[in-house]
C-alpha cells in the first residue's frame, strides 16, 4: 500500500496569510492563492485487502460476500442495547482499549446497517486509537436501512460510518474514515471518531477527555436525498463528534477537562445531501469544566452540499467554550441552503461560551444559492468568522470571488453576544474581506458585532480594531466596523480604531456606513476610519474620525466621493484637539492638478455640523480639521515621487452647497510659479524595500548555519557516506523596518573520508516566507515575499597536527529568486527577479575530553555572503538593490555526552555578530533619482543550542536533532532533522 499522505496525521498543513490595513494610506489586499487558501487535500490510496496494512490492532475486510455482523448502537440512551443487523467492523462489550484496527470495504453487497473501525455501548470509559476505515466502491451504490425503528441504524447512535464509536470516550485520537468513489442511496452520519459522553462515574470513573487527530476524507462521493425524511434529516459528517459531556443516564459523572482539538474533514469532488458539516462536532457544550476545541478543520472543495431546514443547520469547524485557531474553508463548490422553515450558519467557529480566537473562514469561487427567496418569511443565513458569548477577537473571514444568495443577510468578522450577562462582551481586531463578491440590499456586514448588551451587569463591552475591505465588488446593503446591539436598539459600550475601506472602480449605493455605532456617540467615532478610492452613496452615515480619500482618474472629480443621503447633518468633530478633531486627508495618482481643481469630498444637502455644539461649520472649523492631519494631501508623480500640499499655502477645504471639498488655490509663496505645489521628495512608503532586499541576505544566513551546523555536531564516527538535512527556523530581525522571516532550508550531500581530511559536496535549497512592515508619512506600509534558492558546493574539515583541532571551511553558490509584494503609492507592486549568490566559511574547531563520557568542542567561525546587484522595474520607476557583501562571527562551545555508544546528547551556547550586514538600495524615475532609507542587520545575537545524535544500531544510519534558539539582532528558534548513511 502506499499512502501519498500520512492518513493518521488529521490536518495537512496550511497556511492564510492576510495583511491587515492598519489605515487607509497601507491597504494591503495581497490576494494570491497563498494568502486565500494552502490547504491541500489528502491523496490515499486505499489497501486491497489486509495484507497490505500495517497492522496494529485487527483487520476485516468485505467484498460483498464475507459474513455480516451484528453490531449495537452507541448512544447510551432509549437505543442503547438495540441491534443493527447487517452491519460490518469491531465491537468491544467491557472497558477496553482497542487500537489500529482496519476496515477495508470494497462491494456493497447486502451492507445496510452501520460500519465500525470499533465501538463499544457500555458507560465505562474506553480508549479507541488510530482506527481506520476504507471505503472504494468504484461507483458503485450502498443503500442503507435508513429507519428509525427496527434493526436499521437510527439518528444519533454513533453514526452510519465511525472509525471509532463509544458510548464513554475516553481518548479518541487518530481514528479516521476514508471514502471515495461511493454513492449512499440515503443520507447518513459519517464520524471520525464519536463519544456519546465524555466523562462517567462507571468503574473506573473518569473525568478528562481526549478526542483529538480525527479525520473524515470524502473524496468522488454522492449522498442522496433521504426519502423518508427531509431531504438530509439529522445526517452529519464530523471528524469528530461529542453528544455532551456528561451522559443523560449518569447523574454523577463529572467532566472536568475536554480537549477536541486537531479533527478534520476533507471533502472533494461530491454532491452530498446532509444536514451538518464539521471538522469537532458537539451537540451541546454544558456542564463542563475546561473544554478546548483548537485546530480544527473543515474543507470543502469543487462540491455540492444541499443542506438546509433540518436538525442541526450549520457548517462549521468547532464548537467549544474555549475554541481557537480553527479553519473553515469552501472553494470551488456550490451550497444549496434551504431555509424555508430554519436559520442556518455558515461559521468557522459555531459557539463558544467563552472565547472565539483566531479562526478563520474562506469562502472562494463559490455560489451560496438560498432555495427560498420568494418567501418572505423563510429565515437567513449568516457567515462568521467567531461566535462566542464572552469573547470574539481576531478572526477573519474572506469571501473571493464568490455568489450570494439574497437569503444570506449577515456576514461577520466576530460576534459576542451578551445574553448571559457576562462581565466582559469583546468583539475585537476581528477582519472581513469581500473580493468580487457582489453585496445585495439585504446584507449587513460587521467586523465586530456585540449582539446584546445588559447595561447593569456587563461592566466592559467593545467592538474595536476591526477592520472591513471590499474590493472588485458590487456596493450595497450596510457595513458596520463595529456595532453595538443593534441599529433600531443600539447598546453601550466602545466602538473604536475601526476601518472600513472600499477599494477602487466600485459603485453602488448602501443602506448604512458606520465606523462604529452605539448608544454613545462619544465612544463610537475615536479612531474609526473611512478609507475610500470609489465614488459611493449612503443612505445612513456616521461613525468616523479619519476620512480618507483616493484619487485615480479625472472622472471621479465629477462627482462627490462619499454622497450622504440621511436627511441629518454630518457631525464633525473640530473643537477637541489634535487628537480627537476629524481628520480629512487626500491622496492622488494620476491625476491632472492645476491651480483651482476642486476634489468633491463629501455632499450633504443637510449640512455639516460641529458635533458638540451643534453648530454650522465655519471656515474657521475646517482650518482646524486641516491642521490635525499631516500631510493632509499629497499626489503621486510617480511611485518614486510625491508633491507634498499644504493646507491653506497650496489649498483649502470648503462647504458650498452642501458639499465639503479640498480646492487647490496655488502656492501664495512661489509668485512665479503659482501652480506648483511646495514641492517635490521621495516618496518615503519605498522605504520598504531597503528592508525586502535584507530577506535574501537572511537566506544565506539560514544556508550557512544548515551546512556548518551539520558539520559541528556531527558524531565522532566514520563520516564517509550520503546525509540528508531539513531545518525550520521562525525569525524576527530588529531591523529598523521590522522584518520577520519563516524559512526552510535542505541539505543533500556526500561525505568522504580520509585520515587528515574529511571532505564532500552538497546541494542546498529551501524556502523562505518573509514579511515586512515600515512606517511613512502616509501610515504603515505592509509587504509580503518569498524566496527561493538552489545551489552547490564544496567543504571539507582538515584534522591539524595539533591534537584536538581542525579547521573547517567551504565554498558555494547558486541561484536565488525572490518575489516581493506590497501596496504604495495607490497602486500594487510586485517585484519578481533572480539573482546569483555565493558564500564562504573559514572557520577552527578544537574537541578536549572534559572527564569520562564528556567531550568540548570549542569553535569559531567566519562566513562571507553575498549577492549581485539586482534592479527591478515597477510601472513608471525602478528599484536597484546594490551588491550584498556581508560578514558574520559565530563562536561558542558544546558540551558533548559520549558514553554511550548509540545515543549522544549535547548542548551548546554561543555568539553571533553579523557585519555589514546590509546594502544600499535606491529608487528613479524619469525625472528624479532617491537613496533610500538604509537599513541592515548589523549587531549580535545570542546562541543556545540543544540536540542528540543517534546512531541506529547494525544500520550504519545515523539520525540527529537539533534546536537553536537566539535572542538579540536575530529572535528566534529553528529546529533541524538530519540523517547519515555511511559506508
């Protein structure tokens, strides 16, 4: 058998990575594949027959004519000792562990009732780990028995499909379910791992839980509609799934810890009529003490999931009071939701008593049809990224290129709902995304939503730092950075720091656009900032501190920006300070400015008012928003160049019929040249590059320490042989521009040796994920990278004539290509080149026998690195990043355990000091020529360092791990693998 992908592993790695603006000059909408969705879908082959498996517990196999079984329900309630004819798997009737069973099914034949990895229907805890279930029909159909009376498998009694079912679950982990190319005539659950209960005070009692690594992978499936019942009536697929945590039959069974962590579903390439997806099912979360559900996963990918008007109706990852890092992801597919009769939601995480975090919800190339539009009083469906009734903070939900029904009314970056009067209600640093992806008027979209707020008992309520962005789509319905209980019954609390933007060649016209929106004016405006590049209108506005505007072409000088159509005044804020006062700011690019253009920023024929004293805004209150903003306007030459205005020297901002604009009035201290404005500088958002260009010189970095460190703690034994070595190293640089780098590094070579001179070659490659941030006169700029490399070399490590030492070196070189993105000057940047890089090591070793068993090595070493100029052009300029030549110091020593001849453990410490450690990087265009801000990463950083060689006996392999940890100029830690073969 060969599994492409380990099936005992429950998530395959993944990766989402978006950039979040922090205001309007840095929206960084770096929306590639990677940044959307990595997941990639487990290829298994699946085995013939049980001489294939790698067996660890029992073996079944069915082909459609080995005997059947007589298997019970799991449920533990009415059904408890019923049984299921007709069905195939393991069965356990006493408190035991049963592992690595497998169940290969191959034909349908007369199957109808349920299959089971294993399964056990008493309440004393059972431990069910790393059973398997294979399912490959080749098409053909399966029909259940669907019924809920009789031998037929029923609704809730341990699923239609379980790797591992139990009544009391103790600890279910890896258990897992593979299914492709298989109809089901009906709907039915399918279970990686299923506990009715996950606590008991049976013999002997137990109160900790572990259901954690299980997975469900559907691949080629079709499950029909059910006949009998609603089209997909109480059917479930779940990685893992939890009735409660304590059993309805025992009353003094107490769950003191559950942990539902790491479940997964895969789906591809089916049609499925169900009611329920989810990577950690859980039906009701009660009376438990601690309870996790983290890492969870549900994928879906070019599939049909009709659902919709049944028992559960939602689509999920997890479900837990403390429930994080969960992944809810649906590409490529298309959802038919039914609500004529029940709401339905759409969530990465579903509910959490206490604490929704860091989840993630992404939509993409994806049609969500609602069946019931016509009717008005069929329900809605709502997308979210967290939903919890204490705290939902920092998740995201992505929606690209995707089709909404009208029925889908709500979409939410994070909710916290307050009904339970909890102390704190925090709805914050929540984002949402919406890509191509038309709005309707009956959509709402909110970063953070406090759903309900009880003034007396809830002592903090916020919805801040959450940030909305809609690019390349239709403008409609409302959009809420924050909002506090509800429009028509607002709460209390703070909605602050929030962004909204809308991206460029966007039209339409909304219902309501809020910053934040509460009860208080006073605590829903500070911070909140409208980013706007598209002509818009609104028929509900406020909210708002900064008012951001773009400017890409003369046609959006014909009209007002932002047209506010509420029937109220726009209040203003121009008496409080700096700090506080609205701000007005505008950037261009590509626009013609003569003396007297006039930019239309906002219209109200109500008026603007000043929001403390209610009074009309004189001219003496807009030379005040103008001051509390700098540079309040400026206009892209180039990406390189930028004409700085100042307010009142080079333009003023006026309301005349009803409309606040900005008009250039001309230079009062250039007579001569009255059209200029006051002058022309770098723009300093390019800044940025100086820091992208440091990523290849942390590369090398990453190389040479790959390659030496092989060397240095290599074994004392015969080194003739291959060796293999991967590390992964996370690392932040304290650079001025912050850089942070996620990098992995290979190493292949072979090894000779003779008595003096130990000597071979090598081939290196690797990775590198970078990203970088800075800070301009426009706010933060954000960039994303990655590099590539590949290259060869020589080294060798010479025994001198004095005992103990050795001197070591190497030379090297190869390719490197490095991708660059980030967002300036109003436009999207992307720098794409290969370059040519070479290194050098000298360096001196000396190993002294402490005492018995022990051995020091004492070591020093140089490195040269460097890399050839490199020169990108980028629309209308050009970036030139000079020739790297840096240098490095590394010494320290090891402490080396040797008394034992298979295993020898170390550990080490040492310094690092790197030396121009930097280069200089420039930017032109036609007109002008700019040094950029010179960054580098000069400076030291400590070293420790731990890991054991291990020689595999009679093998003549050896195997080693390594883990290094820094602090200084380089932060951070790398863990290294490495094999050896020798001859």
């Amino acid at each position: 058998m060969t599994m492409k992908k380990s099936f005992k592993l429950s998530r395959v790695a993944y990766s989402i990575s978006i950039a979040i603006p922090l205001s309007f000059f840095s929206l960084q909408l770096m929306a590639s594949d990677d940044n959307y969705n990595n997941i990639i879908f487990p290829e298994i082959e699946a085995p013939s027959n049980c001489d294939e498996v790698a067996i660890l517990g029992k073996c079944k196999k069915y082909d459609g004519t080995d005997p059947l079984d007589t298997l019970y329900s799991s449920a533990w309630d009415s059904t408890r000792l019923y049984k299921i004819e007709n069905s195939f798997g393991f069965y356990v009737d006493k408190k035991q562990a049963s592992n690595g069973n497998v169940i290969i099914i191959n034909s349908p034949g007369s199957l109808g009732g349920v299959i089971r990895g294993i399964s056990s229907n008493w309440l004393e805890g059972v431990s069910f780990n790393d059973n398997r279930i294979f399912i490959n029909l080749n098409g053909q159909e399966l029909k259940w028995n669907h019924t809920n009376n009789g031998n037929g498998p029923k609704i809730g009694d341990g699923g239609w499909i379980s790797a591992a079912a139990a009544t009391a679950g103790k600890q279910l982990s890896n258990n897992s379910v593979y299914i492709k190319n298989t109809i089901f005539s009906e709907s039915g659950s399918i279970f990686g791992a299923y506990a009715n209960s996950a606590s008991s005070s049976y013999s002997p009692p137990f109160s900790q839980s572990t259901i954690t690594g299980n997975t469900v992978i559907l691949d080629n499936v079709t499950m029909k509609p059910n006949t009998s019942y609603e089209p997909g009536w109480g059917a479930i697929v779940a990685g893992a799934y939890l009735f409660s945590p304590t059993s309805i039959l025992d009353d003094s069974a107490k769950s003191e810890s559950i942990d539902m962590s790491n479940n997964s579903v895969y789906i591809k390439k089916s049609n499925l009529a169900l009611d329920s997806i989810a990577g950690a099912f859980v039906y009701t979360d009660g009376d438990s003490g601690s309870f996790k559900s983290n890492n969870n996963l549900t994928f879906i990918d070019s599939s049909t999931v009709n659902t919709g008007d049944n028992v559960y109706n939602r689509l999920y990852s997890a479900f837990a009071p403390n429930s994080q890092d969960n992944v809810l992801s649906i590409q490529n597919s298309t959802l038919n939701i039914s609500t004529d009769k029940k709401y339905y939601s759409i969530r990465a995480v579903y509910s959490a008593d206490k604490t929704a975090e860091n989840n993630r919800l992404n939509i993409s190339n994806t049609t969500i049809n609602t069946l019931n539009e016509n009717n008005v009083s069929a329900k809605n469906v709502d997308i979210t990224g967290g939903y919890s009734y204490e705290t939902s903070r920092n998740n995201k939900v992505i929606l690209d290129n995707s089709v909404l029904g009208r029925k889908v009314t709500s979409v939410n970056g994070g909710i916290s709902n307050g009904y339970y009067e909890k102390s704190q209600i925090v709805a914050d640093n929540n984002l949402v995304i919406l890509n191509k992806t038309n709005m309707h008027n009956d959509l709402s979209v909110k970063g953070g939503y406090i759903h309900t707020v009880t003034p007396d008992k809830t002592q903090s309520v916020s919805a801040s730092g959450n940030s909305i962005i809609v690019e390349g789509s239709h403008l409609a319905g409302s959009i809420y950075g924050g909002l506090l209980g509800t429009p028509d019954n607002p709460g209390i609390g703070k909605a602050e720091n929030n962004s909204i933007t809308i991206g460029a060649g966007q039209s339409g016209d909304f219902n309501a656009l809020y910053g934040g929106y509460g009860a208080a004016s006073d605590s829903t405006y500070r911070g909140n900032t409208l980013n706007l590049m598209s002509n818009v209108s609104t028929s509900s506005f406020g909210g708002f501190q900064h008012y951001n505007f773009y400017y890409s072409s003369n046609e959006q000088l014909s009209k007002p920006m932002l047209q506010i159509n509420s029937g109220e005044a726009t209040a203003l804020v121009t008496s409080r300070g700096a700090s506080e006062n609205s701000t007005v700011t505008v950037l261009t690019k590509g626009i013609n400015i003569t003396d007297g253009t006039r930019f239309q920023l906002i219209n109200n024929n109500s008026g603007f008012i000043d929001a403390d004293t209610k009074d009309v805004l004189t001219e003496e209150d807009l030379k005040k928003i103008g001051q509390s903003s700098a540079p309040v306007f400026a206009n892209f030459k180039s990406i390189a160049t930028v004409e700085q205005y100042s307010h009142l020297k080079d333009y003023k901002l006026e309301i005349s019929d009803g409309t606040l604009s900005a008009i250039i009035s001309g230079n009062p201290e250039n007579p001569e040249n009255p059209k200029n404005p006051s002058g022309e500088k770098k723009n300093d958002q390019t800044d940025i590059f100086s820091t992208a260009s440091l990523a290849s010189l942390s590369t090398a970095i990453a190389s040479d320490d790959l390659l030496i460190d092989t060397v240095l703690t290599n074994s004392l034994n015969n080194k003739n042989g291959s060796f293999a070595t991967v590390r992964y190293g996370d690392y932040k640089f304290n650079t001025k521009q912050k850089l942070r780098t996620e990098q992995t590094s290979a190493l292949f070579g072979f090894a000779f040796d003779t008595n003096v001179i130990d000597y071979g070659f090598f081939i290196e490659t690797g990775y590198n994920s970078y990203n970088s941030n800075t800070n301009s006169s426009y706010g933060k700029v954000y960039g994303n990278g990655h590099q590539s490399y590949g290259g060869t070399g020589l080294y060798f490590d010479y025994m001198t004539s004095a005992r103990g030492i050795h001197a070591t070196g190497y030379l090297k070189a190869g390719i490197l290509y490095d991708d660059f993105g980030t967002n300036i000057a109003l436009t999207n940047v992307d720098l794409s080149n290969s370059s040519t890089y070479w290194g050098a090591h000298a360096g001196i070793y000396w190993d002294a026998p402490v005492e018995n068993d022990w051995n020091t090595r004492i070591y020093a070493n140089y490195f040269y690195d460097g890399r050839e100029k490199e020169q990108f052009k980028i629309h209308d300029s050009e970036i030139t990043y000079s020739e790297i030549d840096s240098h490095r110091l590394q010494t320290g020593m090891f402490i080396n355990y040797t008394g034992e001849n298979h295993l020898q453990p170390y550990l080490g410490i040492g310094w690092e000091e790197m030396m121009n450690a930097g280069g200089e990087s420039s930017i032109h265009d036609q007109k002008h020529h700019w040094s950029l801000d010179t960054d580098d990463m000069n400076g030291g950083s400590a070293v420790i360092t731990a890991g054991f060689n291990y020689i595999i006996p009679n093998k003549n392999v050896e195997a080693g791990l390594n883990i290094k940890g820094y602090n200084g100029m380089r932060n951070g830690a790398s863990a290294q693998i490495q094999v050896k073969w020798n001859f």
